[in-house]
C-alpha cells in the first residue's frame, strides 16, 4: 500500500469510530437493530414451517405403514390410505397458503 | 517406487460453477500436463459435466505402484468408503467441512453429511500419505485430524472468473442503474446459510438508514436448499428491500465479471469460510474487499482488503461507507488487494500443486 494511503488498520479504527457515532446520535437506533433481527428471524421460521410439515406428514406416513401393514385386512389399508391423503391435503393447503403470502 | 501410471481423481459431487468443482478440473490439465493418465471419478455428475467425469463404480483399481488417488474432501460421501477401499497410494486434497451446527436447521440432510465428512476424514486420516488444503486454516485442521503431512496448496482459480470480458448487455443495465444514484454491493458464493448473506443485507439496511437509500446489493451464486432462499426473499421483501436487492442464481462467467466490473464493493460476512476463491475473483477485479474475521478469511484477505472483528451490521455499514468515501481509501484497497491476489494467481498455484506431487513422488522414492 503506498505511503500515506489509508491503511486498513486506520480505515478499521474510522469504522469502528464511525459505527460508535452511528449509535449515539441515534441514527441507527437499538429498536432499528432490534427489528432487523426479528424480522430474519420470522423469515426464517416461516420458510422453514413448510419443510418441516412436510417431514412430519413423511413421518406419520412412514409410522402409519409400520403399524398397519400392507398385508393388515382391506378395510385398515384403505384407513391408513385415507389418513395418507388427509396428511397431503393439508400440507397442499399449507402450501398454497404459503405461496399466497 | 517408481512413478505412478495415473494419478486419479475421487471427488463425492462435481457441477459447475462450483469452485471445488473448478480446482479438481484444473488439477486434472495439471496432472495431464506432468505426463500422467488423470481422471476424475464422482458419485454425483452434475449437469454439465458428463462425459468429463467418470462414475465412481468405474474406478479401476491398479495398485499401489501403478496408480495414486486424490481424494477432493469438503462433505461426507460413500465415496470415501471407496477411496479407503482402494489400493491405491492415498493424497486427500481438503477444502474443508462446513460445520453441521450452520446448516442443520436449514437443511437437515446436509448437516448428516457435514457430520458425516468429519467422522470420515478422521478414518482417512492414517490411510493417506499426504494431505493438501487450500489454506493453512484447512492444513490445521487435516493437522488435527491425524494426517502426518500438510501442504498449502491454493485453490486453483477458474481463470474464466477472473479473465472472462464482461457481458456487455449485463454491464450496461448494472451501469444504467448507477445513473439513479447509489453504490453497488456485491457478495458472490453459494446462497447458503452459513455465507450469511441475510447478514449483508442487515448492514445494507443500515447502510441506507446512515447514508444512501439509493444503495444497490447483488447476492450471485446458486442456492444450497430453497429454505434458505425463501427465509432470504422473505426478508428482502419484509425490509422493502426487493428492489435494491437482486439474487441473479449461479451466472456464466461473463455474466459474473459483469458484476464485479460494476460493483463498488465486495462485503462478505459469511460465518465459515474454508478459502473464498470469490474475495481473491473480487480482488483480481479490483473490487475493494469488506470481510468479518472468520475461519480462512484473515489468510485469504491478508492485507489485500479491509477485515473487520466481526460482521455486527452497524460496523459493515460503517467501513463500507469508510472505503468509498474517505479520499484514496477504495483505491488503496485495490492496489493492496491486487498484490494479495498475485499470492493466488493461477501460476502461483499450480507451481504450489506441482511441488507438492513431486514431493510426493520423491518420499515415495
């Protein structure tokens, strides 16, 4: 770097300086900060609903099989089959809501 | 021993504009180009990439004295059940493992194979003679992980990245916006929760609130899971920030040196980083570099760009606004971070990754 540029260690210690400022003149406040975060956060819950529906709808299904067999008599199959597209009717609801918002 | 026929490659994935990816072809021209038979055999063959790589089942096994491998490691794979199976003489070449605990919640899966890669690099460990990693970070970790002998080889660069004209279409539109006013950010990987780009888009917000509402972010690079993504859209969108903020996905590589001839700053505030080829692209490009202190990062940047002690968005904001309007500021980054990048050229690493073969070959006599 040539001498007399700004060098990264004092261009570290103005932003540093520069960021204290920031905060005590109010111009990036902690409740400004604080929605940043909450707002992350909600994105984030709401993105990670939908998988996680999914895998517990995967996981019921897989559940449901090992306590009602396939070779279990008819009429429990078609109740476990039945149970099986109720688990996918909601989790197609849940996500054209989702797509909705 | 005499010197091997091939040195073959076992990698768990390879895709495009990937740089593991890039770094393992480039290896492959290398080794081609010392005199040995060389190919690439993948578990997964992305798009793209067929008939440049072979499936791992078509690995031929020719023993120690005619054939080395290389293992490229950076996940957990049942390739490495078949590299440790092999006869094989053993080098890993080791890009790092992303922590499970930054991508499990995002994507469950991933953080089992990152859990996963960890537990297998400990089991190659003793089985290899040598390890590479594109860092001393990574040299540390192999280190630690029981592997008797490490070398620094840099990632080699795709060149395309750092060579490739820019998109003139591309150029022109990022160019025309600048008309309206405002900066351009730019940070470049995979959209992936542990390279943080919800926490660039943070220091972006508070980069408008402190100075310039006209401010531009472009996040490049292919998204690792759409939860991420989506928690990432959502975000943009819930801080109004969907104009100023444009995610383009993974861009050819005229489109990317579009977007570095455009940009005013590279920020990055990712949480792990095992080399980031992008800040070494962004310093070839004269962009100045932004980048919290974390993992490889200090070693990649060096004093080639601003490092910050930690990525709290108020100080982002704040050395960003320092670097593009203290006088000489931005331009002294850029020559410091062009001498940083001479340390990564192409040549420097190929010269590294020969050395280390030939060492390889004199140990083995």
């Amino acid at each position: 770097m040539a001498s007399g540029s700004p060098s990264p260690a004092g261009l570290r210690a103005a932003a540093a300086a520069e960021a204290r400022r920031l905060r005590s003149s109010g111009t990036v406040t902690e409740a400004f900060e604080r929605d940043l975060d909450a707002r992350f956060e909600e994105a984030a819950v709401r993105a990670l609903r939908v998988p996680a529906l999914a895998e517990r709808s995967a996981r019921l299904r897989r559940a449901a099989k090992r306590v009602v067999p396939d070779k279990a008599r008819p009429p429990l199959r078609r109740l476990v089959r039945l149970g099986d597209q109720i688990v996918r009717e909601v989790f197609a609801l849940a996500e054209s809501r989702r797509r909705r918002t | 021993m005499t010197s091997p026929e091939r040195i073959d490659q076992v990698i768990p994935a390879i895709v495009e504009h990937d740089g593991v990816s890039n770094h393992t072809f480039a290896a492959q021209r290398l080794l081609v180009e010392m005199g040995f038979e060389s190919e690439i055999f993948a578990r997964i063959v992305g798009p793209g990439c067929a008939g440049r790589v072979r499936p791992i089942d078509e690995l031929p096994d020719l023993g120690e004295k005619r054939q080395w491998l290389l293992y490229q490691s950076s996940i957990g794979s049942p390739a490495a059940e078949v590299f440790a199976r092999h006869s094989g003489r053993k080098l890993i070449d080791y890009h790092n493992i992303t922590p499970a605990e930054l991508v499990e919640r995002w994507i469950p899966p991933l953080g089992e194979e990152a859990r996963l890669g960890r537990r297998q690099l400990a089991e190659l460990a003793p089985l290899v003679v040598a390890g590479f990693a594109d860092s001393a970070y990574n040299a540390t970790e192999l280190g630690h992980a029981g592997v008797a002998r490490t070398r620094v080889v840099p990632v080699l660069v795709e060149t395309a990245n750092v060579e490739a004209a820019p998109d003139p279409e591309v150029l022109a539109r990022l160019v025309a916006a600048k008309g309206g006013g405002g900066s351009d950010w730019l940070f470049v990987g995979q959209l992936a929760p542990h390279k943080a780009q919800h926490d660039v888009v943070k220091a972006l917000a508070c980069y408008r609130a402190a100075y310039d509402p006209a401010v531009r972010l472009h996040l490049v690079g292919r998204e690792m899971g759409s939860a991420y993504r989506d928690a990432l859209q959502r975000y943009v969108a819930s801080l109004g920030l969907a104009a100023a903020v444009d995610l383009p996905g993974s861009v050819p590589a005229a489109v990317l040196a579009a977007y570095y001839a455009a940009a005013d700053v590279f920020v990055c505030c990712s949480d792990h980083e095992g080399f980031c080829a992008p800040v070494v692209e962004a310093m070839h490009r004269r962009v100045p570099v932004v980048a919290n202190d974390v993992a490889a990062l200090p070693e990649t940047v060096g004093e080639g760009g601003l490092l910050l002690d930690g990525k709290d968005p108020v100080l982002v904001a704040a050395a960003v606004h320092e670097v593009l309007t203290t006088p000489g500021a931005r331009e002294a980054l850029v020559e410091a971070g062009q001498s940083q990048a001479a340390r990564y050229s192409l040549e420097a690493a190929r010269a590294a990754f020969r050395d280390g073969i030939r060492e390889e070959l004199a140990v083995a006599g």
